[in-house]
C-alpha cells in the first residue's frame, strides 16, 4: 500500500477560490490490478477553465464533485506496472491532476516521448495551452499576410505562444500583461508593441496609439474591457478567435458584455469562440511547427512554478490576480 | 422649372428622433442638362440603418449632412430625359430617396424592369432588404441542412424573408416579433414557433420551450436581450449573423452587452456581423432563386405604407416602435 494525498473540492466558490474550497486528503493505493500501473505525478497544470468546473453547471467541460478529488492534466512516471504496454520509470500524460499519485488502467494513459524537451513543457507550449494558441490563430482567426494582432493575456501560457507563433510568421504583434517584469519579457520575445494594461487608465487610447491603422485579428484570453477595445480597433473584416474570459470567470454576478458590439455588424467582424478538444487533429502538424520554431530561437516559454500539492490551491487562485509569468505549473515529484 | 419638396436633416437627434430632427424644403429642378435625366419619386424606402446616418460619425455609410437633403433608396419615373438610354416613363431606381424629384446622371440611375413585381417590392422583398435575408441566412450563417433557425425581428422587412427563405429550405423556424397581428401573420406564413416578445416577461424562457434542443442558427436583427437569449439556447458549432441590433440603436449612453458572451467559448459559436452591400455578388442567384418562391408560393411580403412626402418622418420613427409589418415605405407617386 501507498499512501499518497489528493486535493477535494470541499465547497463551490462565490467569486474567487479561497483556501476554505479546497480540502486535502489521503488515500491508500492498493497495487495496482491486471492492465493498471501506479504512477507517481511530477508535476500538474493549473488553468483558468477550471474555474468553471468548480461551480455546478453544465458546460463543455464537467463539474467538480464535492468531496471528490479535482481534476486536470498532469505529467507523471509509472512506479508499478501490471500491463506491458507502460514499464517502470516511463513518463506518461494523463488527467489525474491533482493528485500526487494514482492507479489507472494503462489504456487511459498516454506514454510521453518528450523529444528534447522537459516533460512539464506538454503541459504548457508543447501541450494543451500551445496547440490553443496555434488553432486559435491559424484556424479560428485564420491569419493570413499582413495582418495585424492583438492577444489580451499575452504573457499567460497561452498568450505568450500566440504572439511567438504571429512573430514567427511575420506579423505585427501588439500584447497586453500586467506589471514591468511581463512587458520586459514580452518585449524580449519581440513583441512590438506591449501595453501594461495594469498601468493603463484608457485601454481603447492604449490600443489605438500602439495600432493606428488598426487589428485585423484580435487572440481573447481575456474578455471585458479588452474585447470592447478590441472591437473598437477592429479593422474591416476582422477576426476575433474568442478563447478565453478570465476577466469574469469569478464574477459573482453577471457581467455586461461590451457596450459597442454593434460594431460588429459595419466592420463585418467575425467573432468565433473554441475550445481546444475540437482541434486535436492538428496536434502532429503543431508539434512539428513547434520543433522548427524552438530549433530556429523563434518560440521559447517561461513557467511559474509552485512547490509541492499543498501549493497548488494558491496556484490556481494565482491565475486571477495574473501571478503567472507564462505556465502556472505546480511541481509535485 | 419644377418645384419639388425634400427632407433635410435639421438637427442630429439624441435618442430617438424627432420631427424637430427634420425640416421639409422646396426646391426648384431646372431643365436636365445633357446626359442627365428627371425623375418624379414613387416610393422611398425608411430603414433601421438610417439612424445610425442622423449621427455624425465615420460608420460604413455616411453621416447624413446638416442642411442638406437626407437620401436613401427610391424607386422612381423618368419624366424628362436628355440622355438615350433612358426614356420617358421608364422606371429607375437610385439613391435620391427622402425627395419628391430630383435631376441627375443617366448613368448614376438602374433601369428597373420589375419582371411581374410590383415596383416597390425592389426596395423590399425584391431588393437590399431581400438580399440581406438571403445572404445572411445562406452565407453569413451558412445554413445547412437541419438547422433549428431562430429570427428576431421576424415580421421586418429582412426578418419575414429569412423565415420564408428558411421555411422554404425545409427548417424549423422560430420567430420573434411583437403584437398580435405580427404574430398571426408569421404563422399564417408557416414560421413554426412566434414569440411575442412584447408579451413575454422571459424571452430566456420563451426561446428554451421553442425549441427545446436549441438553435443552430440565430439571425439578429434586434441585438439586447434577443441576443443573450439566442446564445443560451445556442447548441454547439451555432452560427449568428449579426445584421442588426435596433434595440440600441436610440441609446443615448451605451448599453451594455450580454452578459453571456462567455458561452461564445463553451459552444464553439461564430458571431459574424456583416452588411450587404459586400453581398451584392449574389443578387442574381438571390432573384433566381426569389423568383422560384414566389410562383411557388413559398415566398410572400407585406409592406406598410405611408401617404405622402410629409409622412417619411413619422414612417421612420415608427420603424424603432415596430410599427411596421412586413417592408415600411413611403409612397411619393
């Protein structure tokens, strides 16, 4: 038997999580049984769409139970093996987050060749946040030539890929973050324009002056006063790939939406949101874009890294308040 | 020389406009010079987007100017002619709406053979408004065969046609307009759900027992609550076409957006706004296919027509109160 500690949804939040939602446990790992191996987690994501699981609505992704562990995507090495298809000590990408370690049938797993790179990478550029970045640029945004792009949440996992997938193309790229140390970084990664949205009082003077003649795609990460910006900026035919909202996911009540989205209807905007499962299938030709870019200096990524289970509530809650510089990771092994 | 009478734009309204927003003038029309043509007006077309031109701001199309005569479309009578290709009693349409008469260019004028219709429908069923339903259901939206459809302003001159367009392809249609008589004349063209917004408390709800699997496609013409409803009841891969919000079209501050536009993410949903004059490729497969429906039986309008020159102010007040069933025009001839 062994003993490892998961993290359980104690209670849903109202608003931001606190530590009073979580509540940690441990439980008893019996060996594993025909097909299953054990695996030992080394290390776990935290992202912001799972802010929506904690509450109890039905959407693309399911709730939570309470008193049930939580879930999520985490990089983990099998310690015992009952199935010939994983040996011990290979590496293996599963959605048993949350967890310092578990049993699982083998078949649920996937074995990670990490190709050069460090494993938690297929948590974050190489994994889930990059290929969001990729499809939401190229497919849902469509990019093509010439055009001009804005990415709000530009120095989070996602964001941060979308603008080095737009430099690397050869694009206009204006990014918004908060605080000196993102802009510095973003600016180092050749962003042409960065606009430190925490030290900005007018986002739509902001946008304006870092894109005169205006976007053609604008990258969502965030939602609110960014996207009324956005919109205000639009180019004619513009293309908004809708990803993400972090700006209310902890709303308590519901937010407005943007008050100018009639501009929509002159500048033939079109707006499309997604999620990444619906995009699997360029997994392969990402990844192979992916190895290009890192081999030619053009795609790099920073983590945040948070010590150990116990620290993953404040990672997650970190998310909100834009603690992350690049991938929030929690390191567990 | 002939006098005639136009409506000029007296003062920019705040809000909705006013008789005082308008100013009736006569002018004196000299003989055509050569090349030109005069023209006695029939019919002139009121429409939503003209509020948006009583503003003076940069839009797709131009403020109307303080002073001057305000435009539009118009359907009209060659009464003088000193150019060959047109000829005396000929019908033309053009851009010299609000106007009782008016010289101009031979070649700025559209000889219109109203093959069967009566005149008036080419500012109507027949013409932009017509081709906005058309290129916005099949295009925009993309339509695609079993599409619960779902349109507002479905007894307007754009709205009645994408029902009948969508009906006519075989889909369950679910249309939204207010009062009784609107109600009775969308069923009587076989729109399979009305919701009478103006009686209804919860449009969420309306729109939910409508169409209890969803809608797939919603075509706005309305914007605000009509809009927030549309992405509750949106199933994933919906598409919206937005082609108008008259809802705030009369707002004197700006209203807030829905606050649901995070559910664009969730269900993968395209918002696309879109006018039609990038459209106008399709008004031959649009009359081809009209034409069709209308032998068919498939296909009918009603319009609502105002007396008289003096009469155009009232008529396009009374489009912002829905005052109108079916096509709203005034009648010059």
């Amino acid at each position: 038997m062994t003993t490892v500690r998961e993290i359980r949804l104690k209670s849903r939040p109202s608003g931001l999580p606190t530590h009073a939602n979580f509540e940690m446990a441990s439980v008893e790992l019996a060996a594993p049984g025909p097909g299953e191996v054990q695996v030992k987690n080394l290390w776990m994501t935290v992202d912001p769409y799972m802010r929506g699981r904690m509450n109890d609505v039905k959407s693309y992704a399911p709730p939570f139970q309470l008193g049930k562990a939580m879930d999520g995507g985490a990089i983990g090495q099998v310690t015992v093996s009952n199935d010939p298809n994983l040996k011990v000590g290979e590496l293996v990408q599963s959605g048993y987050g949350w967890r310092e370690g578990f049993n699982a049938p083998a078949a649920a797993l996937q074995k990670l060749d990490p190709r050069g790179l460090p494993p938690q990478a297929f948590l974050g550029a190489a994994g889930m946040p990059g290929l969001t970045a990729y499809a939401g640029l190229l497919k849902v945004a469509a990019l093509k030539d010439g055009d001009v792009v804005f990415v709000s949440g530009a120095a989070g996992a996602v964001g941060a890929m979308v603008c080095q997938i737009a430099k690397a193309k050869g694009h206009v790229v204006i990014g918004s973050a908060g605080g000196a140390e993102k802009v510095a970084w973003l600016k180092s990664i050749g962003v042409d324009h960065v606009i430190d949205y925490k030290a900005t009082s007018d986002l739509n003077a902001a946008l304006t002056e870092a894109a005169p003649g205006g976007i053609d795609v604008y990258f969502d990460n965030v939602g609110g006063a960014h996207l009324e910006a956005a919109l205000n900026s639009a180019k004619l035919f513009a293309r908004f790939a809708i990803c993400g909202m972090i700006s209310i996911y902890n709303a308590t009540k519901p937010e407005p939406g943007p008050s100018n989205l009639a501009q929509l209807i002159g500048k033939n905007i079109r707006m499309e949101g997604f999620i990444v499962s619906h995009h699997f299938s360029m997994m392969p030709q990402f990844h192979a874009d992916l190895a290009k870019w890192v081999a030619e200096g053009k795609v790099s990524w920073k983590e945040t890294v948070f010590d150990g289970l116990d620290a993953a509530p404040d990672a997650f809650i970190g998310l909100f308040s834009g603690e992350n510089l690049g991938k929030m990771l929690v390191k567990l092994g």
